[in-house]
C-alpha cells in the first residue's frame, strides 16, 4: 500500500528569512500591538551591536521593553520561572528572543507560565498546552536549534538530573527574523557542534516514522546544504554567503523535524545533557553514526539516499557494505569540522549507561525512531559511542 498520501499535518510559523531581517522586529511587535515585551538573550550576547539593533528598532517603532539574561546553555526550569516572573513583574505582554535554542527555548518557556500559571515541569510532553502564550518573535543567533521555526522546546529539569521535551503547536513562534548576520560572531567550536545538530535534525526527520513527502523534501534539501557548506564556514567564518547557507540548512533541517519529530540520537543526547549538562549539538554528533548503525535495517533505502547525498563513495551495492559507507562517511565528517572526540573522551562513564538509557526510554523523540529499541539496545548504542 503507498503511504506517501497518509494525513500528515504540516506546522511552521511565518518566517523572513535574509540580511537584515532581524532589524523588522520593532515593526512585528508593534503589529501585535505589545506596548511592552521582554527581550529574552544571555550574557553573552547581551552587550553586543545585535542586542543594540534590537533595542532601536524597538525604540524606533514605540516600544518599550524589559531584558531578561538569566539563561544557561542548557535552559533550566528556574531560569524559565524567573523569566516568568520578571515577565509579569513588568506587565510585559510579549516577548523577543535573541540568541541560540537556549535562549529562544526558555522564552517559549516562560510564555507557556505566563499564560497559564503553573510550573514548566508541568508541560512536559506533548500537547500538554491548553492557553497559548503570548506573541514571541525568534531572532536565531545560530544555525542549528532551529528552534526559532519548531513547535518543541527543550527545559532542563535539574530535580531529576533530565532535559524535558515540550511539543505542541503552542509552541511555534509567531514570527521568526532570520538574519545569516548575527552568525558572524559564532566560534569554529559552536559553528560545528550546531551544524552537526543541523545534520542529526535533517536525517532523523527523513527516517522517522511520522515523516511524510512534504517533510522529506526539506530534510534533503538541509543534508545538501549542511555537509557542502559547514565545513566552509567552520575555514572561513566571516564568508556570509558560506554562513547563510548554513542558516538556511538549519531552517529546512527545523521545518522537517518539528513535523516529521525526531529519533534516538535525540532521546538519548536529551539524557547525556539532562543528567551530565554536556552541549547538545556535540552529544548529537558523537550518537549519530552509532545509531544509523542500529537503525539502518528499518530504513536501508531511506539512508542509502543520503549517502548519495552525502557523496559517498559506493564501490559495491550490498547492504553491509553501503551500511558501512554511510556510517564512515559521518564520522569523515564530523572529523573535518574539528569534532574529534567520543562520549567516553567527554567524560562518560560506562557505569553511567544504565541510568542514561533509562532517561532516553522516556523521551518523546524515541516515538518516531524507525526501529523500536529496547533498554539493552540503547546500551549498547552508548557503548558503542564511547
């Protein structure tokens, strides 16, 4: 039976996409008609010219607005509630978030509190939203979360040591000003580590079991994309044409898997960072050859499309030996970008496995992995990996 026509629902927010976008920001609140918003970054970004392009075109268009910094790399639940708070605090009644999926991740966080008055540790999983938040306009300061475009929002719960997932269509930002300009500033470290995220988004959208034709056109359209121009933008940082192309890998790669969801790699990085606090993108990318390698009997034909994309070399046409081909093929990659080490060279311990395999079980993203696992299985990927 073809199952290429199977309902599929399709979710994106509006998006302008270009040099310059993120200076229409004054102009998208005002179309809310928020008097007041609170702009979401970290310290990091904080005191640069991106944070103070934002603040004039908020001034320029009339609008006041309250900055909210308070934000780790892996967002945690309080950080969310503190935000909540200032949130109201200040009679805010929008928001602006300007950074990576940290940032743009604890702002949808704090909408979702602001709205409905409970704790984020009470959203987790999916469709757990009944009031929608506030206006949020996404300024993505880096190519890979995408989560300036996704309807999921990742919050680390330090209580129980684990990275909750939130999917709902909630959660979709109302517009997202995507400006290849505020990559310039990236360092060649986190210009892989998110391009790798951009990678792992892009193939486990085309081989979850929710994807659809719709979906896998933009998956493939962000494998092209990501492995010809990542390693370029990791050489040549100030290229924008170079990091353009990886901003737009990034929003095809956010457009697939925040409607065709997400696989292992994701379910079992989600529980390295909840449980060690390690940078996502790096997890993803020390996980994802490991699990083609699980994975690749549920969708041979499915991987065997982005080896070619991937221009592998196939000297041969049996299944093992194209398996294999992939599979090098990602570590060759990962390498050329600077990524060089293993789970167990990042401080994984072997003893750890059963606890992280316990947390990655739970995950939403492991709904849609093509291969049903079992715990032992997803041991033995971690193990694998180290």
């Amino acid at each position: 039976m073809d199952t290429s026509f199977e309902l599929r629902k399709f979710v994106a927010p509006e998006f302008v996409f270009g040099m310059g976008a993120r200076h229409l920001a004054g102009r998208y609140v005002r179309n809310f008609r928020a008097k007041k918003v609170l702009l979401v970054t970290d310290d990091g970004i904080k005191n640069t010219p991106l944070v103070s392009d934002l603040i004039r075109s908020l001034k320029e268009s009339g609008v006041e607005f309250e900055i909210f910094s308070d934000i780790q790399p892996n967002p945690r639940s309080e950080n969310v509630m503190d935000g909540a708070e200032l949130f109201e605090k200040k009679n805010c009644t929008a928001l602006v978030a300007l950074g990576g999926g940290s940032v743009i991740d604890c702002a949808k966080g704090i909408g979702i509190v602001s709205s409905n008055y409970k704790h984020i540790t009470e959203f987790e999983g999916v469709d757990r939203i009944s009031i929608p938040p506030p206006p949020l306009v996404c300024i993505p300061t880096t190519a890979g979360s995408s989560a300036d475009v996704s309807q999921f929002a990742i919050i680390t719960d330090p209580n129980r040591k684990v990275k909750m997932a939130l999917i709902s269509k909630a959660l979709v930002p109302d517009i997202a000003l995507i400006d290849p300009e505020t990559l310039v500033t990236m360092s060649p470290d986190l210009t892989a580590n998110t391009g790798l995220d951009v990678l792992t988004h892009a193939i486990e959208a085309y081989v979850s079991n929710a994807s659809s034709p719709i979906t896998d056109v933009h998956a493939l359209e962000a494998i092209r994309l990501i492995t010809g121009f990542l390693p370029l933008a990791v050489r040549e940082p100030g290229n924008l044409h170079y990091r353009g192309k990886t901003m737009l890998a990034s929003l095809h790669a956010g457009l697939a898997f925040s409607n065709a969801s997400l696989g292992a790699v994701h379910a079992m990085a989600h529980s390295i960072g909840g449980y060690l606090d390690f940078p996502h993108g790096e997890c993803n990318a020390l996980l994802l050859d490991s699990v083609i390698a699980y994975n690749y009997s549920a969708a041979a034909r499915r991987y065997e499309t982005i080896n070619a994309i991937m221009k592998s070399e196939m000297e041969t046409s049996t299944a093992q030996e194209h398996k294999q081909n992939l599979i090098d093929r990602i570590r060759v990659f990962r390498k050329t970008v600077g990524i060089n080490e293993s789970l167990g060279t990042m401080g994984v311990k072997k003893e750890e496995i059963p606890a992280l395999a316990a947390y990655a079980m739970k995950d939403a993203c492991m709904v849609t992995n093509p291969r049903r696992p079992t715990q032992p299985d997803i041991e033995a990927i971690y193990e694998a990996a180290l």
